[in-house]
C-alpha cells in the first residue's frame, strides 16, 4: 500500500473530498495542515495553491486531479467509463456554483456585495441544480448514480454542507436532495469521519 500524505488547510473546502475518499476506502492518510502563508512554500506547494497530494513522496497538484485519481484507485469513479463520466459532468456542474459561491464568502466584505453576490449564486444554483437533481431522480437514488457511493456525490455531499450555511434556499430545491444528504449522512463511515474531522470558524469553508 502506498503511502499518501495530503497538504491542505484546517478546513473543508477543496481538501476534504480528498479526506472522505480515504475514510469510505478505510486507507491511512497524513493529514497535513497549513495556514495560508505556507502557499509561499514552492517547494511544498509546486503551483502556490493547495491541495497537494504526496504519494510515496512524489507530489501531485490540483484538487479535481486528485478526486479522480483517489475515486478511480479505491472504486468510488464510476463502474465504467460512461459512468464516470457522468460523474465528473456532476462534479463540474458543482463545481460551477462553488467556484462562484466561495470568493463571496471567504473574501467579500461589503455586506450589499456580499447580499449581491449572493443573488447571483441563487440564480446560477437555479440553472445548474435541475440537472443534479435530475440525475438523482434518474437513477433511482438515494445517490447520483444509484445505490452506490460515487466520488460525485461525496463533492455533492460538501456543497450541501456549504449552502445549508450560506445560502439554504439553494439546498430548498427539492426532496430528491434531502433525501440524497440524509442517505449520505447516516452512512457509518460518514458519520465516524465527521466526527473525527471536525474544523471550527470561518476556516472550515476555506476554498
């Protein structure tokens, strides 16, 4: 079994799809944290953003890059190509509403742009969440493809997280998703991994 070491901050954001793929593998992992400054660190962090993952010693960049690979490594990618593709198109369209969202949490502080910002993620979640939620209606649920736990769903799982906090009239959108998040959230592994992974503040949506 190799040996992985992941480098990210002391909070969810993009490291911790990462962190749930290793608790349902069951696979030991070096949870390395950091503050912000340690991006400066081009050694340890080879394109000064975060996270990293560390196989065996070799480091290996970009957060979706190491979704995949982990998903693909420990069978949470999909039972096949389609599949997996249709996994990834699921965690783009995600990822369209996060990329968004985050920059008006962490870094806005005008509360009308902040109120603004918002507005404008309500909207794009409008668009972009027929299709999730489509995709759980299609496939028989609980989860995006099925019965069966993708890498998908696990990302899915973390914007429900984030928009119960920030923003819940995107998380009103339908019984499919509460459905989906009490599947999710009563899974056994789930439940140990979030009680032993737990990040206060606002640093827990750091993105």
């Amino acid at each position: 079994m190799p040996s992985y070491k992941l480098s990210y901050f002391g909070g969810r954001g993009r490291g911790e799809t990462a962190r749930v793929l290793f608790s349902l593998a069951g696979v030991e992992f070096e949870n390395d944290l950091h503050d912000f400054a340690a991006l400066a660190d081009g050694a340890r962090f080879p394109t000064f953003a975060a996270p990293v993952l560390q196989i065996d010693g070799e480091t290996f960049v970009d957060s979706m890059a190491i979704n995949h690979y982990l998903a693909r490594e420990f069978g949470f990618a999909g039972k096949d190509n389609k599949e997996q593709l249709l996994v990834e198109g699921y965690m783009a369209t995600i990822d369209d509403i996060l990329s968004v969202l985050w920059p008006i949490v962490v870094r806005e502080k005008d509360p009308e742009k902040k109120r603004e910002g918002f507005e404008k993620v309500k909207a794009l979640g409008a668009k972009k969440m027929p299709y999730i939620l489509g995709g759980i209606k299609k496939s028989g649920g609980p989860f995006l493809t099925g019965k069966n736990v993708t890498v998908a769903d696990i990302y899915l799982a973390e914007f429900v997280r984030t928009i119960q906090a920030f923003l819940p009239e995107v998380y009103e959108t339908g019984v499919d998703l509460e459905k989906f998040n009490e599947a999710f959230v009563t899974l056994d592994k789930i439940k140990a991994h979030r009680a032993k992974y737990v990040y206060e503040g606002a640093d827990c949506f750091l993105w």
